[in-house]
C-alpha cells in the first residue's frame, strides 16, 4: 500500500499495560476484519507501557501486515493516546476501541450496516455493563446527568469512545487543537447522523482497569469544563442573590441607625460588609462571563462545519 493509499477501514486502540490482552485483542479484532472484508489496518497505541505490551504489540506487527505499532515517549492518557492513534491511521472508516475487549469487535459488522445507511458516526451505547463495580456504575450515571445539565450539547449516555466514525468525522475532530480533550463530547458536538447500537458491555478480558478514582475524576472535570462555563459564571447567580440581601440588609441596617436601636457601629459595618459582599460576588460572575469566552473562544473549534453543498462546483 502506497502512502497515498487508504485503506477501507483503520481500528484504533490505546494501550497502557495491556500485554495480558493484547495477543487476545489482534486476534479477534483480526478475524472480525477477515469477516468483514476490505483493506484495513490496526493502529495501535502503546501510552507508555511499563509492561511488556511494546514487546507484544511489536510481535503482533511482525505476524499481521495489518498492525501499525505506535509507541508514544510517555503516558499521556487514554484521550491523548486514543488522539495520536486517530492522526497516525489512514482509514476511510475508523474503529475506536479499548485494547480490553469490554467492547466486542465483533459488533463492527453492525456498525459498518449501520454506516452503509447513512450514518456519520455510529457509537456504542452500554445496555448493561458486566463486572465493574456499583460504585463505578453509580458514578458514571450521576456524571452523565450533571454533563446533560450543564451542556447545550447532546452528549448520549452510557456511551465510552467505542464507535464507528467516517474519515470526515475524524478530519473535523482532529482539527480541534484543545488540549483537554473528552472525546465522545468533541464527536457528538461535531453533529451529523449520530446512531446508536446497542450492546453489553462485558468484564475486561484482563488485567484491571487503568482508570483509578483520581483518573475518573480528572476525566470528568475534563469533560465538563470543555462542554461547559456554566461553574465559572455560578459566581453570577450567587451574586446576584447576595446583591439582593445585601441591599436588603443595608436597608435594614438605616431604617435601625435613623430609630435609634442600633449599636453604634453596627450600622456602618452591616452595611458595608451586605453591600461589598454582594457586589464581590457579582463582580466574580462578570469575570466569569468574560473569561468563560475568552476560553470558548481559545479553544479554537471551528464556527461551523459544512455538511453538503449542492450547485456549483464547490468541493
Ligand atoms: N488507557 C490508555 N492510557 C491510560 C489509561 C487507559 O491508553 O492512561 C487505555 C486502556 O489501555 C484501555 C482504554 O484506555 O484500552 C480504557 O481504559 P480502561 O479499560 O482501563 O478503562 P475502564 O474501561 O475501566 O473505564
Ligand atoms: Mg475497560
């Protein structure tokens, strides 16, 4: 295959210590490409490893001709691993999946259906999900709910970053320069025909999860400082409310100094601690409303994004 060339399909995998599924990996995703037909390539992602999972993804090169080994120079994390294997590969269709066979390959063929028919991007949504712990579970539907909240965009639930997506989809992605990347949020605001298949997600195949509590959650503040300054404009609200009863309290705080019954002293220090209060807060919330712009505007995602355009001769 010449560098020009593409092949149909790339299926793209992030490892960090995964040298206890990896041999198992290639094979399935292997045979689930011979299935499929078509040319295709496995890029995979060492993000790195301090097991062996370099030594086996460099044997898993040397058997399959479909294996693009890719070594990172440390551990940058799952969405920044998942990142330069999405650069490297050449597919007109990319695969995203978790090197631990909790997302079957094998549901591909569905998902390439489901493509076939129009489809930009066709996610995984998790029917049930076997062998993580209720803590995890638990977590992860409370995050979704807060994210739901808090965003304009329609992130779906219960979906990771296993999923089908077009090269065009992956162009767009990839011209996003943001450095905090959550992923599933960046292809779900790209838009298009986003379908969803569902499946179960199954216990890993081995080895333990690589996303520890304090990885969980930097991910979800990660995710919703990127799709979300409703915290940084909170300020506001807050403000506005304790403008109100400062003011209030200021009133107060007269009405009591012109009758009389004040302390002296009193009047002086309720007012102006009411007053300052209040106007701090709403102060805080106007920086927020600035700065929550500046960042959206910083994070450089393009304006808008061009599906078809019909006359002319417009490519
Ligand atoms: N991963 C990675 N770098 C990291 C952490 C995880 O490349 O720093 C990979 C990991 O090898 C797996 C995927 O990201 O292929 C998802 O991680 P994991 O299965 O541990 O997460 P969980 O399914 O438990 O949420
Ligand atoms: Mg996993």
């Amino acid at each position: 295959m010449s560098l020009t060339d593409r092949p149909a399909l790339s299926v793209v995998a992030p490892c960090f210590n995964e040298e206890g599924v990896l041999p198992e990996f290639v094979k399935r995703v292997g045979a689930v490409l011979d299935k499929v037909g078509g040319s295709a390539e496995i890029v995979l992602v060492d993000d790195g490893s301090r097991d062996g999972t370099w030594a086996v993804m460099g044997e898993a090169a040397a058997r399959d001709p479909r294996v693009v080994a890719v070594r990172l120079m440390r551990n940058h994390g799952h969405q920044l691993a998942l990142t330069a294997g999405l650069s490297v590969c050449r597919g007109e269709r990319v695969l995203i999946i978790d090197a631990d066979l909790q997302d079957p390959p094998e549901l591909l063929s569905d998902m390439m259906a489901l493509m076939d028919q129009g489809a930009d991007v066709v996610y995984g949504q998790r029917r049930v999900r076997e062998g993580e712990s209720l803590f995890k579970r638990a977590t992860a539907a409370a995050f979704y709910r807060v994210i739901g909240r808090l965003t304009d965009v329609e992130i779906p639930s219960d979906t990771g970053d296993f999923r089908l997506m077009t090269r065009r989809v992956l162009d767009l992605l990839l011209a996003m320069p943001e450095r905090h990347r959550f992923i599933r949020g960046m292809v779900a605001w790209i838009g298009g025909k986003q379908v969803p298949l569902q499946y179960d997600r199954k216990a890993r195949a081995a080895g333990e999860t690589k996303y520890p509590l304090t990885k969980m959650v930097r991910f979800a503040i990660d995710a919703i400082t990127a799709f979300s300054v409703v915290p940084l404009m909170a300020s506001m609200t807050i403000g506005w409310i304790m403008a109100i009863v400062g003011f209030a309290f200021f009133v107060y705080s007269m009405i009591g100094f012109v009758l009389g019954y004040n302390i002296p002293g009193w009047t002086s220090l309720m007012a102006a601690t009411g007053l300052l209060g209040g106007m701090q807060f709403l102060m805080l919330g106007i920086i927020g409303a600035y700065l929550g712009r500046l960042y959206d505007q910083n994070k450089g995602r393009p304006l808008f994004m061009i599906r078809d355009i019909i006359g002319g001769d417009r490519k």
